[in-house]
C-alpha cells in the first residue's frame, strides 16, 4: 500500500471511529462516503499535479485553481463534492466516469418506465425507495424529455433503402393533453425492404384520419428518400382520407 493510501486508511479508521452511535445510519453513512470520494479526488488532484497542498516539488505539473461544486446521486442520497480544478483546466477525475456509468443507467430505467406508462408521480416514489435519493415528478419530467430528441431524429432520418411494399394503418389512444384525457390516432407507415423485411418508417400523432394528415405523412416520406415510383403496392383499410392521400402521392401503386 502506497503512502497516500496508508494515510487514506488511517484517516477512515478515525472516521469511523468518531461517529456516534445514536447518529442515523443514513447520515453518517451518507457522509462517510461523501469524505471518502472528496479524499480520493483530492489525491487523484495531488497525482495529476505532482504535488499536495502547499508541497514543492521538482516534478509539479500544474498549479490549483478553486473548486467547483457538483451533486452525485447514489444509494446512500445525494453527495455534495468539490471538484479541485487546475489553471489549465486538464484535470477530470475518473470518479464521476465510474458514476456517470451508474447515473446513466438510473436515468435509462427512469426513462423506460415513464415510456411503459408509469406516472411520474410514482416513478420519483420509486428512485426514493431504491436509490435514498428523491426525484422530482418535475424532474422525472425533464429526464424523459431527453427521448424527445433521439425520438425526433428517428422520425427524420433519411430513407436508403427502397420499399416495394408498404403497410399503412392508423390505431387510436388515449392521451393527457392539458390536464384532460382525449383521443389521438396513431397514424404509422411500415415498409417492406427488397430483402422481405419489415420496418417502421413513419410515426405521427394527429387528431384524425383524415386527407391533410396522411398527405403530411406521404409527403414526408418522399422528402426523407422514398422513391414513389419504387412502391408496388399499398396495404391499408378503406378510409377516405386515406385513399385520397394515396391517390396523390402514390398514384400508380397498387
């Protein structure tokens, strides 16, 4: 063991010893893990520059900036550390990489349970329970916003591929628009690659079935890389809306 990690241990042992035994758990724990990552980030600060505090040494690499302030989120609640920053602001410390891997697949679960439909009420209630850290519904909210732009740039994404065939149908559910519950289709386009496999290429919300809704979707399409000309064949219901749409973007498709 390293002498900076000789005098980590001896520091803990007298941490531990010091806490009192009719102290919570949660905060003591809570705050034996905050100093513990502040120490390390201290020494890994120490390492980066080649010398301690107010040490001068031959092999100094850097010189000491201040602190900036950040909040880690982790099983034992939220941490409040101070980063130390150099002047030539090369530091990172590799801690926050190992808990970045952690934060991110918190904020992954947080995502797909808002997705399944778990209200964001209860999704906070449950990161509570498993995580000692409380998340806003509000919060929950913004995290799930996140999906808004991977979910957009699908929706944009340029079509290399032809399509002989497509499958187009529109499915109806209920959504919260403005604190009331009303009914939205789902209007989606599948298409069916020269190989004979499927794929979703369009998804759009819109009130209704009807001409101007599918016409938006088609024209869309067409500007994303579908070749009209390439499409044999549409499979869909017999909706008016719909036909009329067809009839104007893809008028010699079966």
């Amino acid at each position: 063991m390293s002498q900076s990690q000789d005098s980590l241990h001896e520091k803990l042992l007298e941490k531990l010893q010091a806490v009192k035994s009719d102290e919570p758990e949660a905060d003591w724990l809570r705050d034996l893990v905050e100093w513990l990552y502040q120490e390390m980030m201290e020494m890994e600060f120490a390492d980066h520059l080649g010398a301690g505090h107010y040490e001068r040494t031959a092999t100094r690499q850097g010189y000491r900036n201040g602190y900036r302030e950040r909040q880690l989120n982790t099983r034992v609640g939220t941490l409040t550390l101070r980063v130390p920053r150099d002047r030539e602001g090369k530091f990172s410390t590799r801690l926050f990489e190992r808990c970045q891997r952690s934060e991110k697949a918190l904020i992954l679960a947080l995502q797909e349970a808002y997705v399944a439909g778990v209200s964001t009420r209860k999704v906070s209630r449950i990161t509570e329970k498993l995580c000692g850290t409380e998340f806003s519904k509000d919060q929950v909210s913004r995290m799930a916003q996140a999906l808004d732009v991977d979910l957009n740039h699908w929706r944009e994404r340029q079509l290399e591929k032809d399509y002989p065939y497509l499958v187009v149908d529109a499915r109806y559910e209920h959504v919260r628009e403005d604190g009331h519950v009303v009914s939205d289709g789902v209007l989606t386009v599948e298409g069916i690659n020269e190989q004979g496999y499927r794929e979703v290429i369009a998804v759009a919300v819109a009130p209704g079935e009807n001409k101007s809704s599918w016409g938006e979707i088609f024209r869309r399409l067409i500007e994303r890389g579908l070749n009209p000309s390439k499409v044999v064949c549409v499979t869909s219901d017999d909706h008016l809306g719909l036909r009329h749409a067809l009839q104007r973007y893809f008028p010699h498709t079966a």
